[in-house]
C-alpha cells in the first residue's frame, strides 16, 4: 500500500542525491547548452558563400551586370577566370562548386532576342549542395532577366507565372527546423542516460540493495525514482527551447502548454527506457553503451531529424514507426513552425502516450521487490 510519507521521502533522498553527486545536473543542463551550441551552430542545411568560377569569353556590359547580379547574391562568391579550362580544373580540385560559362555572343543574341543560354558547370560530389546551387542560379538568372526587361520598358512573356508562398518557414533557415528536432534529441539522451546511470551505480554501490530491504513498494520506488528526474528533464527541455528561440531566433507559433503536455509524455517515455536499461544492465558503463545505441542512436536517425522518414527504404521506415522520437519531432517541429495543428498533435501524441505506456508496464514487471 503506498504511504504518502515514504513516497515524499523516497523523493527527497533522491534530491539529495542529486546535490551530493552535481554530475546529473551536468547531464540535465550543461549537456544541452553544449549540443544546442555544437549541432546549432555546426550543423546547417543551407548552402551559402558558394565559390563560383565565372567564364567572359567576352565582357560585354550585359554579360557583366549578370556577373554583378550573382556578386550581388548571398548565396555565392564569385571569382572571374578566363579560360574554361581553369573553371574545370578548380571544380576538379575542389576550389569551386559551381562554373557559370557566358558565350562571346551572349549580349548579341540577347538584343535579337535569341536564345542567349548561359552553362552552369556544378560540383556533384555533395548532391545537396549541388541542388541547392542549381536553384540559385536559375532564381538569379530569372530576376537578372526580369529586371533587364523593365530597364528596356519590355515585358517576358511566359506561358505560365509562377508566384510561390513558402508557409511555415518563409527564411527557408534550416536552424528553423533543426532546432526543435534537436531539442527531441536532447530530452532523448538526457531522459534516458539520467535514469539508466543514476540507478545503475546504485547498484553498483548496493545501496538498491539496502532500499529493497525496506518496506518500499514497486510503485512507491518507481515514482520516487522517476519523479526527481522528471523535473530536471522538463527543466532541461525549458532550457533547450529558451535557447532555441533567444539564440537561433526559432519561432514558437503554438501553446505553451500543449508544448508542457506532449514534453512530459515524451520524457515519461525516455526516464522509463533508461530506468528500464538500468534493470537489466545493473552496470554504469553497459547501462550507458546500451542508452547510446538503444534510445540516442535510434533517435538521431529514424525520428526525421535530419532524415525524412518517408524518403528511407519500407523496412527502415516501418522500424521508425516504434520510435518515440519520430512522434515528438512532428510535434515539435509542428509547434514551432505552424502552431497548434490538432490533425498532427493528436495522433502523435497517442502514439506517445502509448509507447509511454509499454515502456513503464515493462519496467514495472522488471522491478521485483527481491534480489533474484
């Protein structure tokens, strides 16, 4: 039967753990800042200050104010070279990722209003890189050619306008939406290492062994365990998202409190696999080898992180779908970016709550009041 009392004392004697032994605040605060600092900064999706080799096999004023519109843009550094052969070999050595080629007839054709095509030579060792590169060039090439229609009072027929919204993330930065992805990742490691370390060196040092013997209950031992974990946990993610929107400037466009709710099923579910490891393993360093691989691993890479789920090969997408951080960076990166979209809330959070679920049922029935 559980006794309010020895529940109010279980936890207190792992706050007190906690104040001798600062190194779980290491985990549930200095460890975050660190990976938010590291990845954030370290970690970008965008393609900026592109070196491009720029060929004039003549220099004509239209040829140059091209040249002056891709100096112009952000997303490329320019450097004139006068042969081809020198753009190829610097995209052969790396020095360039991108080659922009201009004719000796450019301008001419282009005031008869030929065709006046311009070759792009790109880099594809980095396919990303080279993507994105390409769209640059074809968005500077279209508004160098909208703003020499408007010099020459002319207007480009085209057989179909285009006029593109980009919703959600209008900046298209990356840091947008890695951040709150990063924040899953984060309350993954931290949830999970602190439970799997902490109960694991207290067996280790036998005092599980001394708190088994007392009149405890499995329930009374596995709320006093989690509950002061839980709160440096959600006080680790307030932290990362503090960060992520004072430092990277991320927008949060939901409430606050969907944001409390979802984080608290999600932290449920990373304390009760580390208390869970911490069963099994009884051992620090197997405890926190098996958190890595078990809960960080799978959570880098099969929750959409970095990679979209949908893009990875049928096996691997449908062993993401036992992944609970898959559900939590659709949550995230939903209230962040759109704001409180139930369609994608809900059903995500049930699968949370789900996997919560088993997760705390599977670590009950581990935890025997004995020491067999």
């Amino acid at each position: 039967m559980m006794k309010p009392r020895r529940l109010i004392a279980l936890m207190a004697k792992e706050a007190l753990q906690i104040r001798r032994d600062p190194s779980s605040l290491y985990i549930a605060f200095a460890l975050p800042l660190v990976l938010l600092l590291l990845i954030g900064f370290g970690v970008s999706l965008d393609a900026k200050d592109i070196r491009m080799a720029v060929v004039l096999e003549q220099s004509t004023p239209k040829a140059q104010s091209l040249v002056a519109a891709f100096r112009a843009s952000p997303f490329f550094v320019v450097d004139e070279v006068r042969l081809r052969q020198d753009a190829e070999a610097g995209l052969i050595s790396g020095q360039y990722r991108a080659a922009l080629l201009l004719a000796n007839d450019f301008e001419s054709r282009l005031n008869r209003g030929a065709e006046a095509p311009i070759q792009v030579l790109l880099d594809g060792t980095d396919a990303n890189t080279a993507r994105l590169a390409k769209g640059y060039v074809e968005g500077v090439w279209a508004k160098w050619l909208a703003y020499e229609a408007r010099s020459a009072a002319q207007s480009i027929t085209l057989p179909i306008s285009v006029e593109s919204r980009v919703w959600f993330n209008p900046a298209l930065e990356s840091r947008h939406f890695l951040i709150p992805g990063l924040i899953a990742i984060i309350m993954t490691l931290t949830g999970t290492i602190l439970t799997a370390l902490v109960v694991a060196r207290e067996w280790e040092r036998g005092t599980m062994e001394a708190l088994i013997a007392t009149p405890v209950g499995r329930f009374e031992l596995l709320v006093g365990k989690l509950a002061p974990y839980f709160v440096l946990g959600m006080g680790g993610m307030a932290l990362s998202v503090l960060v992520g929107m004072s430092v990277y400037d991320v927008p949060f466009r939901g409430s606050w409190w969907v944001l409390t709710l979802c984080s608290a099923l999600y932290m449920a579910c990373s304390l009760a696999m580390g208390l869970l490891i911490s069963t099994i393993a009884k051992n620090q360093f197997v405890a926190g080898q098996v958190a890595l691989i078990a809960a960080f691993l799978p959570a880098f890479m099969l929750s959409g992180f970095v990679f979209e789920p949908s893009s990875m090969p049928l096996p691997i997408e449908l062993l993401s779908r036992i992944v609970a951080a898959r559900y939590f960076v659709t949550i995230l990166q939903t209230l962040f970016l759109a704001g409180d979209v139930w369609s994608v809330i809900w059903p995500n959070s049930l699968a949370l709550l789900a996997i919560a679920t088993f997760f705390l049922a599977l670590t009950w029935k581990r935890t025997r009041k004995s020491l067999e």
